[in-house]
C-alpha cells in the first residue's frame, strides 16, 4: 500500500527546498564570471570600460537631446516596464500558482523576485558607483548606479514568467519565440535606462547578468529538490521548474 508523507516530512521537505534555493543563489551568484569581472573592471575603474562607459553615454545623449519625441517614448516604457510591475507580475501569479495549488512553485518565484532585489540593493550600497552626470539631462534617478534595478528586475521577472509559462508552450518553436521575446523586452529596458543618461552601459549588463544569475541559481535549487523527491529529472529552459506541475495551472 502506499504510504502518502506526512505533515511532517513535507514540512521538513519544504525546509530543505528554502535551503536549497537560497544556497543555490549565493553559489550561483558567487561564481557567475561575467558580473563578477564587470564587478571588479568597475571597482578598480579599468580604464577600456571606463572609456567604453563615457563613449556610449555621450552618444546615446545626443539622441535623446536631439529627439525629444523618442526620449519622452523611452521615458513612458522604462517606467512602464520597470522594477515594481515584474514585482507584481511575478507576484501575481505566485498567487494564482498558490491558489491552484503549486504552492512550492509560487514560493520559488516570489523567492526569486525578492532575491533578486535584495541583491540588487545590497552590490548598489557596497559598490557605491556614481550615475553618468551630463549636460542638459533628460531623466535622473535617485541612488547608486551598479548594477542596474530596472536591468535586473525585467531580467529575472521575464526568466520566471517563461519558465512559469514553458509547460503550456507544446511547440519547440513557440518556446523559443517565447524566450526571444524575453530577452528583447530586458535588453529594451536596459537600453532605456542608458538611453536616458542615467545608467552606464557596464551597469545595465551587470544587471542583466545577475538578474539571470539569480533565476539560474534558484531553479538549480528547486531542480535539486526535485530529484531529492524521487521526480523525473527536467530541462527547465526547455519544460519549465516544476512541468509536472505547472502545465496544470494555464
């Protein structure tokens, strides 16, 4: 006969599922190579990024300054898409998933979420990178530069919502598309906020490389947790976290 878990060991399994996932994160984020060298480049002020840095700033500027009707444009989108609507896109359906009743999977994408802005905050307080300062500026933001908020935050709010998504996709070719378009909107985001003068380019690309690093990291630790389960090992880039699950839910 088979013997269902009890109360108990799914409250001891969830426990090691929070370990997992937050474990995966500082590993994952430990060693992602690409944030890691823009993270030193910046602190040591490399002279090539520096340059690179002031380079594209000033000629993004130029547009802005000469085109008011395309900066007003980027000015609407980098609000509309920035860091408080992935927020509450990715807790909306954390709460449609509880509601349905994939509630480890709804935990997995609230905790990647705020992960992701817990991070952000805490390398922006310890880098402490001055924003671009330009003449005639057409936006300002208020904190540090590095990494970018509103690169990381579309960053990982795109990756849970594909990945949320992917069990619902049956064509290869549309889960493609999906991940395309993905990787369109958070490159487009990022491309705002250098756009507007208040972002270096090396900011924008740290921000999208960790904000991927963190969803990496987090499905590595639910991936792990699954197979501790005793559940079938799953591509999640191509099925999603939890497709046993997931694919119930849309």
């Amino acid at each position: 006969m088979l013997k269902l878990p009890s109360r108990h060991d799914r409250q001891a399994s969830d426990r090691r599922l929070g370990t997992r996932l937050t474990l995966a994160v500082a590993l994952v984020a430990l060693f992602a190579v690409p944030f890691i060298l823009l993270l030193v480049f910046v602190v040591s002020s490399f002279t090539p990024l520096n340059d690179l840095d002031e380079s594209v700033a000033r000629s993004l500027h130029i547009r802005a300054l000469a085109e008011p009707r395309y900066t007003h444009f980027l000015s609407v989108a980098t609000e509309v898409l920035g860091p408080n609507v992935w927020r509450a896109l990715v807790v909306a359906a954390a709460l449609w998933l509880w509601y349905r009743g994939a509630r480890r999977l709804a935990v997995w994408a609230v905790v990647t979420i705020t992960v992701s802005g817990l991070l952000n905050l805490a390398v922006k307080g310890i880098v402490d990178r001055a924003r671009p300062v330009l003449p005639d500026p057409v936006a300002t933001a208020p904190g540090a530069s590095f990494p970018s908020g509103h690169a990381m935050a579309a960053a990982t709010g795109v990756c849970v919502l594909v990945l949320l998504l992917l069990p619902s996709l049956r064509s290869t070719a549309v889960r493609v598309a999906a991940w395309i378009v993905a990787a369109a909107v958070a490159i487009f985001v990022a491309y705002t906020r250098v756009a507007l003068g208040v972002h270096w380019l090396s900011d924008v690309t740290a921000g999208l490389t960790l904000g991927v690093v963190v969803v990496a990291g987090t499905v590595a630790g639910f991936e792990s947790w699954r197979r501790e389960e005793g559940r079938r090992p799953v591509e999640p880039h191509k099925e999603g976290v939890e497709p046993e699950r997931s694919e119930e839910m849309f």
